[in-house]
C-alpha cells in the first residue's frame, strides 16, 4: 500500500466506489416511483370515469327505452281504440287508460287551436306561415271561419260535409265539435276539430288524415312517457323529435345545442346511434346522452337525454383524495427514507473517516517501526566502532583513534538527526512569495549543481502566487528533492524548476531532471520509510520530503521513465490549510 493513498474500501466508501445508494440516488429513485405511481393512479382514474360514464349512458339508455316502450304501449291503446263504447269483455284498466289518453289528444288538440288562434292575423298575413305551420303540427289543414260561417282563409281542401257541420260551432250552442276517434264514417272521413274562436268571431277547423293523426297520438304519448319516467329517475331533461325535427315529447330546461343535425350516415344505415358528453352549466353537472333510434316500424326519433352526475362525480372525488393521500404518503414516506439513508450513511462515512485516521495512524507507527530497527542497525555499526577504538586506547597511538571516534559520533548525530525529521512537528504558517522562497533554495544549490556539471534553469510565473507555509520545513523538503535529482545525474545534465497557478486555490511547482529516471516499481516505494535505493544513508529524504508537503495540506506526484530522467509536481493549497 502505497503511504498517502487510501485503502480500496475506504475509497469506495468516501466516493470513489459506489457500495452505497446516495442520497440524491434514492430521492431519483423515488421520484420516478412516485411519477410512475401518480400516472397508473392517473390512469386508473380516467378508466373509473370512462367506467362511470358507460354506467350512466347505460342508466340513460334505460330511461330512453322506458319511455319508448310506454310511449309504443300508449300510441297502440289510442291508435286501436273501440268507437265509443267498449265491448263487455275489453279489460277496465285499459279501457279507462284509453279514455285519459283520448282526453289528453282532445285537450292537446283544443291548445293547438287556441295558439293558432292567437297568431291569427300574422299567419293570415304570410301564408307561407301557415302552410309551415300545418306541416310542422301534422294537420292535413288549417281553415278560419267568418261570423256567418263562410270560409275566410285554408291552406287545404275542406269536405262539404265536414264545413256544414263545423258552421254550427260559430252561431249554435255549442262551441266545440270534433270527430277523431269515431270512425264508424269510414276510414276516409277526416278526423277533425273545430272551435269557436275566443273572441267570438268565426271559427277554426283543424282536419288530420291518417297519417296526421299518428303523429298526434305519438306526440301525446311521448309527452306523457316522459312526465312518468322523469318522476322517478336522475333525468334533468328529455326531448324527443322525429327525423322531421318536429317535437314529439320535453320536459325540464333544455340547454340550447349548436348543430341539432341528425348524422346523415345514421339515418341511411337506419341502425341505433348513440353518443354522450358532459355538460357542466351552473351548479349541476350532467351528462348528455343523444340517442337515435327506431320507435316503431319505419318511424325513427332523436332523443336528447340529460341525467345527472352527482353520484359519478362524488365517486370521482372521493377517488382522487384517495390518490393525493396516497401519493402524500408515498412522498412522506420517501423523504422520510433519504432523511434516515442520509443521516445514517454521514454516520458511517464519520466512522469511516475515524477508521481512516487509525489506519494512517497505524501505517505511521509501523513505518516508524521499520525506521526505528533500521536506525538500529545503522546506529550498531558505529557504535562497534566507537567500542572497538576505545578497547584499542591502550595499545595504538590516540592521536589516530580520535578522529575515528569523532566521525562515528557525528555520523550517529546525523542519523538520529534524519530520524527525528520524519516526524512533522506542529508548523508555524506564514504567508511567502512562492517564486522568492524558491529562487533562494536555487541560489543555495545552484554552486553544488555546477560543481557536478548539472544546470538549474528557472521558469516562474509572471504573477506572484503567496503561499502559507512553515519556510524552515518546506525548504527542507525542496533541497531534498533537488539533491535527490542531483544525485540521480551521473553525466552532466539539466534540472528544470518551474511554478504556475493551479487554479485559484492551488499552486503548482514542477522539479524536473534528466537523470537516470525510474522504473514502476521503483516509484510505488520511493515515499516509504524503509525503502532506498543508496549505497549510503537511510534513504530518509523523499520521505521527509513527503511528510511535510502532506502536513501543508499539499500532495506530490511523480512521472518518471528510465533513461529519460524524472518529474516531481508539487500542488500546494494557497490558501492556509487547517492542520
């Protein structure tokens, strides 16, 4: 393991490795989970509404072929009703139903000619109006008597027999006279209604043919359909036309409607059609079922249904407060979860980091192990010789042995000297001029350089780049690398010496040689402790070196390649570094 790096695990754990999910991993996760949630949520929710709604078009059709079958049941009792009086055998209960539905003809054909009657001077002013008006209401035609009985205005033929009996209404007793049941005539004779007018001035007949008096009957049954079934169901409002747009039945207030076209293509397929939308007016929310279909044979009508949506649209509702609560809760539950994963995982990383700072600290003390046996061993030999010189003071001349003691002892001076520095000592940081400090560390080595035949050639940054640092230990770090580089020359050469900003946190120094280099597993071991590749010496410089740049808060990096010399790059933080 090299000194400085952390181990593999460590790396993983602080960032370079990925054995844990981020924060910011997990709330990724999350949020796609909670999209993905609120889409199907989304979704499910427009399926219940599709759902809801073909429950209601079915609830509506329903009512539609409610109406329908009472209104067919109705139209047949009126349109095969006995003359007059009914056979002993005829059940009472449809008897007396055909009595109301007669009346219900007869009261709807007396307040068609009082209307009439009151638009009578307009429709005698444009009888286009009133041509449009006997086509509209199925009248075979329209004729207004005079005071004496006479024909003052008709939009068709009138039978004789029909007018001398309708004349008695504008001058007899009895105001109103009809036939439009009783066929015992013939099936020729018209059916018919004649009513004197209110102000007492003549009268109005209204004939029918066959065809007519259907449409009549069909109108009052449908009308009379819808005002049972709108009793006892969620209709708002119903009306009913034929593919002549004539009204054949309403009831409740009908909204206006832009295009009231029955689709051509439905019409020649001749097949049902339905379709629906919502309408949201007011208060009330509905849905609007428009329905085309065959009421009896060959006679086709157009319904425009209206029910409400109050039950769908609670349902609706209470469906989408479920969805919020569930995604509020999904979302708690989520933030929750990266609150603990991050609280829980600074937790390790700080024991991680507490893991690391032991680990250092033990990598330091067994490197200090090795050092200090090294030391040992070095310091075993001159110590022997000290021994031995001293053993010989008796016999040999002292003035030959004490310059053997005096070297001896200062070479033990020296290597406890180079042990004691391994250890950095607390700094004492002071701001320098980077391309100052290290001219002077030049101008100091530059005669050694030149006595080995070995030039420093300088390149400094044009802007000055201040430096926090301990200016003793740091230049005890410089002339360790350069003398390392001298000592790698063995042939004249260069070494090169350069700063530049790294950046505005950092500054960059560059030691350069171009001396005998080294190969891979030379570099792996050159900051250890207990490695050196001298003849002489501990071998301590690097490691010195080492020791004070990472104490200033700095890190050094080595390139190097045999035969074509060495770099050192030095990064140095600028601004004071918390030691």
């Amino acid at each position: 393991m090299k000194s400085g790096s952390k181990p593999d695990w460590l790396a993983k754990v602080t960032g370079t490795g990925r054995p844990f999910i981020q924060p910011l991993a997990v709330a990724f996760v999350c949020i796609i989970f909670i999209s993905l949630t609120l889409s199907f949520k989304l979704m499910d929710l427009r399926a219940l509404d599709r759902t809801l709604v073909a429950y209601m078009e079915n609830r509506g059709l329903s009512i539609i072929n409610n109406a329908g079958e009472i209104a067919k049941n109705y139209f047949f009792q009126m349109v095969q009703t006995p003359p007059a009086a009914f056979p002993p055998f005829a059940d009472p209960s449809f008897a007396e139903t055909s009595l109301v539905l007669q009346e219900s003809l007869i009261e709807n054909m007396i307040e068609l000619t009082q209307d009439i009657d009151l638009k009578w001077e307009a429709l005698l002013a444009e009888p286009d109006q009133l041509a449009s008006l006997s086509a509209r209401e199925g009248l075979q035609s329209i004729v207004f008597l005079d005071e004496q009985g006479t024909i003052a205005f008709n939009s068709g033929p009138v039978p004789k027999a029909l007018l001398s009996r309708a004349v008695a209404t504008t001058r007899g007793p009895e105001e109103i006279d009809f036939n439009i049941f009783d066929r015992r005539d013939g099936r020729d004779a018209p059916r018919f209604i004649a009513l004197r007018r209110q102000s007492g001035n003549g009268a109005i007949i209204l004939t029918m043919d066959e065809q007519g008096f259907q449409y009549r009957c069909l109108k009052v049954s449908m009308q009379k359909a819808i005002g049972e079934i709108g009793e006892n169901s969620d209709m708002r409002y119903m009306t009913v036309r034929d593919l002549h747009h004539r009204l054949l039945g309403s009831a409740g207030n009908i909204p206006e409607m832009k295009n009231d076209d029955i689709p051509a293509a439905v019409i020649s397929l001749g097949k049902a059609h339905v379709t629906s939308k919502k309408i949201d007016s007011g208060p009330q929310k509905l849905l609007e079922i428009i329905a085309i279909d065959q009421l009896i044979d060959g006679y086709w009508i157009r319904v425009r249904l209206g029910i409400t949506r109050d039950s769908a649209d609670n349902i609706l509702i209470k469906s989408r407060q479920i969805a919020l609560v569930s995604m509020g809760f999904m979302a708690a539950i989520a933030l929750f979860s990266m609150g603990f994963l991050y609280k829980n995982q600074n937790r390790h990383l700080a024991k991680m980091q507490e893991m690391e700072r032991r680990i250092d600290q033990a990598e330091r003390l067994s490197s200090l192990g090795r050092l200090a046996a090294g030391v040992a061993h070095e310091i075993r030999n001159p110590l022997n010789a000290v021994s031995m010189a001293i053993q010989r003071l008796q016999a040999d001349n002292l003035d030959r042995i004490k310059p053997l003691v005096r070297d001896e002892i200062r070479r033990l001076d020296h290597i406890i000297d180079e042990f004691l520095s391994v250890s950095v000592q607390r700094l004492q940081l002071h701001p320098y001029d980077l391309t100052e400090f290290l001219a002077q560390i030049v101008f100091l080595l530059r005669a050694e350089a030149a006595s080995r035949q070995i030039t420093i050639q300088t390149r400094w940054h044009d802007v000055p780049v201040r430096v926090f640092m301990d200016a003793d230990k740091m230049k005890q770090a410089f002339v360790n690398i350069i003398k390392n580089a001298l000592e790698s020359m063995r042939n004249p050469g260069v070494i090169g010496l350069a700063t530049t900003p790294d950046g505005e946190k950092w500054a960059c120094i560059k030691i350069s040689d171009t001396g005998i280099g080294m190969s891979p597993e030379v570099m792996e071991h050159i900051f250890d402790p207990d490695y050196t590749t001298k003849e002489k010496g501990l071998g301590l410089g690097l490691t010195i070196a080492h020791e004070i740049i990472c104490g200033h808060g700095g890190n050094i990096r080595v390139s190097s390649k045999v035969g074509l010399g060495t770099t050192f790059e030095i990064r140095l933080p600028r601004d004071k570094p918390q030691i």
